[in-house]
DNA sequence: GCTGAAAGGAGAATGAG
DNA sequence: CTCATTCTCCTTTCAGC
C-alpha cells in the first residue's frame, strides 16, 4: 500500500489505454529500462492497483445497440429484499453497472440490449417481476458521448 | 462484419475477462488449437469487435474514493453550446462517462473524484461555471454493487 | 533504488499441408 | 484446422552506477 509515485502514475496511464502494450515499450514510453518497469507492473498487479486486464468489446459490433440508466426504488429495505435485489444484479449480465445512490431512488443501474424492446422485456418482465421493485425510471441512452476505463491519476 | 459465431463469442468472453490470456491457454479454454485461436482474435481486432486492451485500475487503490451521477441541462440546445459542452466533457478526465439521455435532462454523466469535497468543488467550479448548464442532479454513489466492462454475448 | 547486458524459455506470428 | 518454423518478447539473473 505504498504510495504510487510519477513513474508508477506513467505506467498506469500507460496500460490503462493499453493493456497489452510490451514491457519494452511500456519501459521506453515511460522512461526507463525494463527490468525495474517489469518489476513495477508486477508489484502494481500484486498490489490490486491493477485489477486486471480486460479486452474492450464495441457494443455495437456484439448486437448491443441499446442502453439505458434506470432508476429502481425497492419496496421496503429489509435485509431480505436488498440480498436478493443483490443477488439478481450481480447475476444478470445485461446489467453492467448498479451503484446505491443518494436522492429519491435507492439505485442506479445501466443497462444494456439489443434493441430498446428487448430492453423494455428486461425491465418489466426481469426486474419489475421480482417483486421487490416498487418504482423505476428509466433513462434511454440517445448518444454515448464518453465512456472510458481510464480513472486521472492527479 | 461477419456475424460471430459460438467460438468468437467465447473468445470473447474469456478476453474481456483476462485481456492477457496468451493465445495458447486461451486456446485451450475455447477448444482449439493455437493458430486458428489467433488469427480469430487478429480479425475481431482488425473488425473493430475488440477495440482495444485496458487495465483495470482499481479506483480506490488510486486515491479516487468517491464517485457521481450527475443529471446536467444545458441553457439551450444550440450548435455552439452543445459543441462546448462535448469539448469539456472529453478533455475533462474525471468525467469517465457520459451520454445523452431521455427524460427530464438532457445528459447524465458520471464523475469520479477523490472526496465528496473535491466532486462538489469540480461541479460548482468546472461544470457549472461553464455558464451553459441550467440545472443539474448529483447522486451520490453510497455503495457500487457492480461494475463491469463485460457485456452479454446472449 | 536505478541501468545495461545477456540468457533460456515462452509465446507470437506465419506459411504450408 | 494441424504442423512446423521463425522470430519477437518475456523473465530472470547478473554486474555495476
């Protein structure tokens, strides 16, 4: 847990935009040789700084044309109701974010379809038909302005 | 634009799970052997299925500890002042989502920063000092339940 | 801590069957 | 798709700054 210095910094913004990048370049790139860049990327994976790699798939190349945000307030807060609310996200792969949020609603969810009608069949007959959803809002996506993996590092 | 078939689709899934695989286990996960294992994966990248490789950065780990959705309307719907508002939305790192929407609002952004303090100081100073949001939303993420950048390949 | 070099082994990439 | 081949790159260890 040892504080990341700017060249710790570097190499993250490094393969946050490329993963796979070599460690010869990754080391070029960010100014140093490759045996302590190798030995930096290693401590940042052990560390859990980096989390993982991940390919990148276009939603759209996949057939996944729609998204939308959804606002979902649960019928009571029970133990019971949040686990199985639980549950369900963390079960269902057309839901890629869910986040509990402050305001009016309990939480935010984006989802992702193919079309908005297999979106809308998700909502009412997935999510609405659990039972434990007592009001939704939903957001369609029109135009996907931004949408990066890449966190600032200061 | 050859529609995938159930070998790609695995392909995909386990990349977009670890981005680093090499050709030979990913191979040996999906079933084949290793040269037709790459050329596949050579063409979902070539065809813009896969658009790219990332780590994954653990936003706590980073000091980032607090995150937002942020519902934005712009003043009016002009040429000039939705060009301004997409310019700052791209060059501003800590805005790591955002898209148009239906609904009341017009975008619905979601912004990461490393305090509560620090995301109200970069509403009030950077968006809404732009002088073309009329009014926005913040919620607050309490607790992320999931985040994910796979996506359903049915 | 860092660099530079060097070595063996692993994996990427291609061509032919 | 399999097989075989070439060549790049990874990974480690060493030396020395």
């Amino acid at each position: 847990m040892t504080p990341l210095d700017e060249t710790d910094k570097r190499l993250l913004a490094i393969l946050q935009a490329e993963g796979r990048l070599p460690i010869q370049e990754l080391a070029a790139r960010a100014g140093l040789s490759t045996s302590p860049c190798w030995r930096r990327v290693r401590k940042l994976e052990e560390s859990g700084v980096i989390r993982g790699y991940a390919a990148l798939v276009d939603a759209r190349a996949v057939g996944l044309l729609t998204r939308a945000y959804v606002h979902v307030s649960l019928v009571d807060h029970s133990e019971e109701t949040i686990r199985r609310f639980d549950a369900f996200v963390a079960q269902e792969p057309q839901i890629v974010e869910c986040a509990s949020v402050t305001g009016a609603d309990d939480y935010l969810l984006k989802v992702v379809a193919r079309d908005p009608e297999a979106l809308e069949h998700f909502l009412m007959h997935r999510i609405l038909r659990l039972g434990i959803v007592r009001a939704s809002t939903t957001h369609f996506v029109l135009g996907q302005k931004k949408e990066t993996t890449v966190l600032p590092l200061d």
